[in-house]
C-alpha cells in the first residue's frame, strides 16, 4: 500500500485526520481559488473514453514534468519492463540518454533508470544491474521515440517553455502514450490502444503516437496554453530563479521512499503536486492532497536531498497556483504552530513502519 493509498484508507490517513483539525479551512482556500476561475473543459460534443480523465492527468502530469526537467519517463519505462515488453537493459539505456542523466559514470549509466538527481546528488534506488536479455518487443522502437522527442523539445518546446499549438498536440501524442505506460506500472492495467498495438511484431513510432486518443490530445493543448495564458508558467519560472531557456526548473519525480512515495515536481525549492481535476470543492479529497504534500516534505526532513521550503498544487485546468511555506501549511493544518516539530517526528514514526513492510527505504 503505497503512501497515497495509506491516506486514503490506512492508518496515515486516520492519524492525519486526528491530528489535523485545521484541514477543512485550508481546503476551502483551495476551492475558493478555483471556484473563481473557469476551468479547460473537454471541447463540446466531444466522445470521452472510460479513463478518459485519468489518461489526461496522467499524460499532462508526464508533459509538466518534461517542461521541469528533460528526465526519463521513469514510470512510464519501468511499466514496460514489467511485463516484459521492454528489457531492463534497455530502460537503462533509455533513461541514461536524458540530459537529466549526463553526469552519470558509466557504470552508473547501467543502471540510470534507478538513479535520480536531486538538489543534494544523486539518490540510489537500488535496482540491480540487468542481465543481458534478448531483445524485448519495444526495446528498439522506445528507443527511437525517447531519442525522437528529445530532439522534437530541443526545436520546439525546449525545457521551461511551452511551444505553439501543433507542437505542444504533437508532445501531447508521445505523453499520452507514456501515461498509458505509467498506468502498467501503478495499477497493472495494459490499455485497449496499447494492447492493440502489441499485435505488431515492430511497430513504429508514429504507430505508437497514434494510439493517444484525439479527445486528450485536444485537452492537453488546452491545458497547456491555459499554464502559459494564466501566469502559472511565468511563476513557476520565477519559482526556479528564471534559468535560461532550455535549463531545468528542478526536478521531476522526487522519490522520497523508493516505490511507495514519490511526488510530481519540485521547482525551485517548492514540491509542487499536479491535478486536472475539474472542481476542487471536495473537502475530504482535497484535504488528502494537502496532507499527502505536507508528507513528501516531512519525509525529505532527514536527508534533506531535495532541500524542499514550500509546498504546493496546480490547479491545471485552472491555472491556478498555490503554495506555503511547509512549516505555515502544517501549523495551519494542525491550528497549532507550536505543535510542528512533534507532529513531524511523530508521522516519521508512524510512516516508517508501513514504508518499511512494503519494502521501501526511508533516509535516517
């Protein structure tokens, strides 16, 4: 049970909710940012899929990450691996091609998938190095498309930049495929475009770009142009001291407990988490959102490697950006600034025990 999971139906979730009485009036706030703006909306007449919300978060959450940072799609890889549909060594070898990843030694190259940088260095995973397998259906394809969208950014939507229309539906196309990937990893499940696509022996990448549904790439164009339209991009650009064109924001992906806890972004020194939803007015949901950020900072306290001050979410439908301070937003949590540094070493104790079970490393 990962820690979003221990949230909503475990004992981090029932500790929170004893412990943070000040909750429903920081999730207000949140849904009065909201409420005050019109949200990105599906275009009219326009026929959704069954996951068609979820494959939009996740594809707009992996094209956020890659305007952060030019990073591998680390989930999206490790999803292919799974069943097979990838070689472990070619994830590596994927993964190691990333500007992301150009300080790695050699040998840490062969294992670059696990390997993640962060403010403080490097952080380990742990993984093993991979055995010389054949080669798997998607290795050479992957390959291509990874190298391919690389370059795609480079001319036309570089690393902190949104690019025009076309380009960004073009980007669209390659994150909704790596979402579907993602999707493999989190929950198991292999989706009808992607399972089409394993009945050709080697399918090209423009194949795979295809297998993204027209009605998600439209939305993620939208909602791209409502991050540059509304400010956010400028903010968050501000947020990371407005580095040149090209130069990371921070980080994508922090891992703060390997395969139970990892984030969306950190920019700058603020831990930002991502959401397409498209109304925020749910208490009890937005509440597990603020404490599921005010988490990832506390689990960062010990080794600092992220050197995380803030925390925040994207209202991306909205364009709307909030962030406070991390010991504001638990002092406004708990009503009690005072109570901060107990509450801290107290969810430490209690986060320890199911990280650990599961089998993930937290930093002493």
């Amino acid at each position: 049970m990962s820690l979003t999971s221990q949230l909503a139906r475990g004992d981090l979730g029932r500790w929170f909710a004893r412990t943070m009485p000040g909750t429903t009036a920081v999730a207000a706030e949140v849904a009065h940012a909201a409420a005050r703006v019109r949200p990105v909306r599906p275009q009219a007449g326009a026929v959704l899929g069954d996951r068609h919300w979820a494959d939009v978060g996740g594809a707009f959450g992996a094209r956020l990450g890659a305007l952060v940072q030019a990073a591998p799609p680390y989930y999206g890889l490790y999803g292919l691996v799974s069943p097979g549909l990838l070689t472990l060594r070619a994830a590596h070898e994927i993964a190691a091609g990333y500007p992301s990843h150009a300080g790695l030694s050699p040998a840490e190259q062969l294992r670059a998938l696990d390997m993640r940088p962060a403010p403080a260095g490097w952080r380990d995973l742990g993984g093993p190095c991979p055995d010389p397998d054949p080669p798997a259906w998607g290795d050479a394809v992957f390959a291509e498309l990874a190298a391919r969208t690389r370059g795609y950014h480079d001319r036309h939507a570089p690393t902190g930049a949104v690019g025009a229309p076309g380009a960004e539906a073009g980007l669209a196309r390659v994150y909704g495929l790596w979402s579907a990937c993602e999707d493999i990893y989190r929950s198991g499940v292999i989706s009808e475009e992607l399972e089409e696509l394993l009945d050709l022996d080697r399918p090209t990448v423009d194949q795979l770009r295809a297998a993204t549904p027209v009605v998600v790439v439209d939305e993620l164009v939208g909602l791209t142009r409502r991050l540059a339209d509304s400010g956010s991009l400028t903010t968050l650009r501000g947020w990371a001291g407005n580095p040149e064109p090209g130069q990371p924001l921070g980080c994508a992906g922090p891992v703060f407990a390997t395969h139970w806890a990892d984030g969306d972004l950190l920019v700058g020194d603020t831990l930002l988490d991502v959401k397409t939803v498209m109304r925020a007015d749910h208490p009890d949901r937005t509440g597990r959102w603020l404490w599921q950020i005010l988490a990832y900072a506390w689990l960062d306290t010990a080794g600092d490697r992220y050197r995380i001050r803030a925390a925040g979410m994207y209202l991306a439908r909205h364009g709307v950006l909030l962030r406070w301070d991390v010991d504001e937003l638990a002092a406004r949590l708990l009503g009690d600034r005072r109570a901060v540094s107990t509450a801290r070493h107290e969810f430490l104790e209690i986060a320890a025990r199911p990280a650990t079970s599961e089998g993930a490393r937290l930093d002493p």
